[in-house]
C-alpha cells in the first residue's frame, strides 16, 4: 500500500497506482511479505495476529500441500480500491 500511495503522490491515477501495486506484490517473494507483515506489526504495535483470530497467511498449509507460489492472486487480489 506504500507503493500505491507513492504512485498517487507521484501523479498516476488511481488504475494506474493501483495495477503497479498489484504488481509489486505479485512479484515479491515469500521473505518479502513476511517483512512487509513483519513491519506493519512493528508499526501498529501489534502482534501479527490480532484478538487472537489468524489470517490464512499465518497458516501453514497442510501436511504434503505447497503454499501458494508468490505470483499467485492469493497475494496480491486483495488490493482493490474504493472511493474517489
């Protein structure tokens, strides 16, 4: 979301800004995410998880079941934008 809020101060519209940061996630590795989720923590002084519920990024996949590659939507659908 940093980089979609630089992409709007920089002038890009909101499709713009928007598609660049889809892509940043969709390319970004494992590690990477989890210093982003790592940092985002830190940031709002809380734990990863939050009122004890767990995000399906904090489960780990089942016995013999790969975790979702990193280019895979699972990481970067979410970001949508609502609003002017």
């Amino acid at each position: 979301m940093a980089a979609f809020a630089g992409r709007l101060a920089a002038g890009d519209t909101v499709a713009e800004a928007l598609a660049q940061a889809q892509r940043a996630v969709r390319a970004a590795s494992a590690a990477d995410r989890d210093d982003w989720y790592s940092e985002l923590a830190d940031q709002a002084d809380v734990p990863a998880t939050a009122a004890g519920r767990r995000a399906t990024r904090d489960i780990a996949p089942p016995p013999g079941a790969e975790p979702p590659a990193a280019d895979n939507p699972f990481w970067w659908a979410p970001f949508v934008h609502v609003g002017v």
